[in-house]
C-alpha cells in the first residue's frame, strides 16, 4: 500500500527523483512550515512568523506611551483595573460560600442516609468522599479574599510613580524577550532555508 509520500508514484503524478525527494522533504523538520500543506504544493521557504515581531512592537509603544502618560491617566485606569477586579473577587466569594453551603447540606444528607446492606455502605463513602474533595478544592475563598483586601487597600492610595515604574520595567522586559526571540527565529529560518537549498543542490538534474 503506497505512503503519502510514494501514491504519486503510483497514480504517475511524481515522474522524477527529484520530484519524489522534494515530496519527502517534507517530513523533515526544516520543512515543518508545509506540514499541513498538500504534498502536490511546491517547496516555498520558510519565513519568520509574526507573534514576536508584533509582540515587540506592541511592547515599544506601551513603554513610549508609559512614559508620557500623565499621573492623573495613569490612576484612573489603574482604579477602573481594581474596581473591576473587587468586583470580580466578590463575585468568587459569594459563589463559594453558595457552593459550600449545597455541598454542606447534601453533606448532611449522605451522612443521615442508611444504605440497605453492607455492599452499599461503598456508594456512600463515594458519595462523601466526592462532596469533600469538592469542598477542599473548590470551597475555601481565602486567596480571594486576600486578594480582595490588597485591592482596597491599594485603592486607598494608588501611587502612580511605581505603577509607572512597574509598567516601563515589563515593558521593557517584553522588548528584550521578544527581540531576543524575533531574532532566534529569524536564524532557525535561516538554517532551515539553507538545509532544504543545500539538499535540493545535491539533487541529480
């Protein structure tokens, strides 16, 4: 039974070697940009994707603009950023002690019911030990409520110098992480062009 890479052999559509090692190159990770592309398409080369030249970008103008923000701009948007985030934070909170209390009273139900026989008392210890895991895991809101209380304690006075000092910091970390990558796969482009030209030069004409 012919591979993907040998039915052009057999329908006649690959009629040279040359054709066929250009089919197979693509099982070869220099080539791993044409991995979903039909095997009939020609070989293109490789070309940088943009994620991290955009994200570079991005990252120069938020330092740019992080530097000439005003104070007055810089504490309204951080107090719109926190008041949405006490209100999310509630939100969690409440939702939790509402889930805990189901899984309490039903808690309380497993507990009072009496299973028919001995085989059955394994069901109910399920049933608990589901009710608990699902209150260990999902039913404490303390990192909620810290989070909570950081938030009105920073709303209580924003400090706008460190918030900008915070933002040209990340900027500036995006802007190195970025360009260093940017130019990582600038040279896997390149080397992977180069291994795929150097093996379709070694081909017999």
């Amino acid at each position: 039974m012919p591979t993907g890479y040998t039915a052009g052999i057999i329908d006649g559509s690959i009629k040279t070697f040359e054709q066929y090692a250009k089919t197979c190159v693509r099982a070869f990770g220099a080539a791993i940009h044409m991995r979903d592309d039909s095997l009939s398409e020609e070989y293109v080369p490789r070309e940088p994707g943009d994620y991290h030249l955009n994200a570079l970008n991005r990252a120069k103008k938020q330092l740019n603009q992080s530097k000439k923000m005003t104070d007055t701009k810089i504490i309204k948007d951080r107090k719109k950023y926190l008041e949405d985030g006490k209100i999310h934070f509630e939100k969690k909170i409440v939702k939790i002690n509402n889930n805990c209390i189901k899984m309490n009273t039903f808690m309380k139900k497993v507990d009072t019911y009496k299973p028919p026989t001995k085989e059955h008392y394994e069901i109910k210890k399920f049933m608990k030990e589901q009710l608990e895991l699902t209150i260990t895991q999902d039913g404490d809101p303390e990192y909620y409520e810290t989070e909570l209380n950081n938030i009105k304690e920073e709303l209580k006075n924003i400090n706008p110098i460190q918030i900008r000092k915070d933002m040209i910091n990340q900027a500036n970390k995006d802007i190195k992480y970025h360009a260093k990558e940017y130019k990582n796969e600038l040279k896997r482009c390149k080397d992977s062009n180069k291994w795929v030209e150097d093996f379709l030069n070694s081909l017999p004409k």
